[in-house]
C-alpha cells in the first residue's frame, strides 16, 4: 500500500525533472528493451521511500512496507523501477531490494515445513514405539520360552538322575541275587556231587555184602 507524500519542489529541481523527463521519454524504446520481469522483495529491515524518479531529487511519492513483493521493470544507477501489486510503478533504490521472499512472506512457509517435519517426526517416532513394543514383546516371549526349557530341562535332569539312582539299585539288587543264585547252585551242585560219591562210595561196598550173602545161601 502506498502512502502519498506530496511536497514543495524548488525551481531547480522541477526544471531537472522536466528535462530528465524528456530524455526518458526519448529512451523509453531502449528501456522498454532492457526491462526485467523478475521478483523482488523489499528488504525486511526497512520501510522505505519510493520516488517519482531514479535519482534522490525526485520528489517522494510513497513508501513501500518491509517484506512487499514487487516486480522489478528496470535499474538505473542507484535505483531500480519496480511495480508493486496494485500497479503502481516507483522508483526504489536498488540497495533495499532483495532477490528471496521476506520473513512476512517466508514465516508460513518455514511454518508449514516445521509443521510438516514435526508431523514427519511424530510418525518416524509412532513407528519407532510400536517397532520397540514388538521387539519388547518378541523378547519377553522369547524369555518365558526360555524359562520354560530351563524347567523342563530341570525336570529332565531330575527324572535323570532318579532313574540313574533307581538304575544302580536295581543293579545292585541283581548282583546280590545272581549272588545267591550262584550260591544256591553251587550248593545244589555240591550236594548233588557229594551225594553221587557217597553213592559211588556205598554202591559197591552193598553189591559186595549182597554177593556174599547170596553165595552164602547157595
């Protein structure tokens, strides 16, 4: 938006006006030429003045705001031409021009990107808990499976051991018995042997008696 500052001109100044005047206007082809169809922003660490002309005798004829987006048409010396949203063409010295957007014009932008990291973060996060919480639960069964195995293997060493315990009496059980088997027919086979000498002791010594009796009969 402009503000419209009109003022007193000297003689002198109003005469320069009119003959610069008439040497832009004999030039204005090769201005024309030469213009440029670019963006500009005013700098945001002022409010300037904007004149009628190119030059610091021009008379002042407004002012445009920190951050305003013009189009700039041309430069000339210390000054460029430049045309603002409401069509208004002024001249603006080329120092408090620059080539990027204003921080009025860049603070939703660099908001919307904060907003948009921000959302970015939140999601890479949300994911990050729920990749966490699988991996917590993935590792807290994987511990009760492990203490499972360790108290099955537990009772396993436990059942081992008894039937090892139970093994070795059982063995040791069956050697006192094979013991006394053995024992037992050893003892059998002795008396079986004493009797068959007793016999083969008897046997004769009665045939003997008997053969003497019967001759004695006869």
């Amino acid at each position: 938006m402009f503000l419209f500052r009109h003022a007193p001109l000297q003689p002198r100044i109003l005469g320069a006006c009119l003959l610069l005047g008439g040497l832009l206007g004999g030039a204005q082809p090769a201005l024309a030429e030469e213009a440029l169809n670019n963006q500009r922003w005013v700098s945001d660490s002022l409010n300037t003045y904007v004149r009628s002309g190119p030059t610091d005798g021009y008379r002042i004829v407004g002012t445009l705001t920190s951050g305003e987006k013009v189009e700039l048409l041309r430069s000339q010396g210390d000054y460029s031409q430049v045309r603002s949203d409401n069509g208004n063409t002024v001249w603006i010295p080329s120092r408090d021009l620059q080539s990027v957007p204003g921080q009025a014009e860049r603070l939703p932008q660099l908001e919307q990107k904060v907003a948009d990291l921000s959302a970015e973060l939140k999601g890479i996060d949300d994911a990050w808990k729920v990749r966490v919480q699988g991996m917590q639960e993935t590792l807290d069964s994987r511990k009760t499976l492990i203490e499972e195995l360790q108290a099955a293997r537990a009772a396993l060493d436990a059942e081992l051991t008894s039937t090892r315990s139970q093994l070795r009496d059982a063995q040791a059980q069956l050697g006192e018995e094979q013991q006394q088997v053995l024992m037992r027919y050893m003892a059998y086979g002795g008396s079986i042997a004493g009797a068959g000498l007793l016999l083969g002791l008897i046997l004769p010594t009665l045939l003997r008696v008997r053969r003497k009796r019967n001759d004695q009969w006869v």
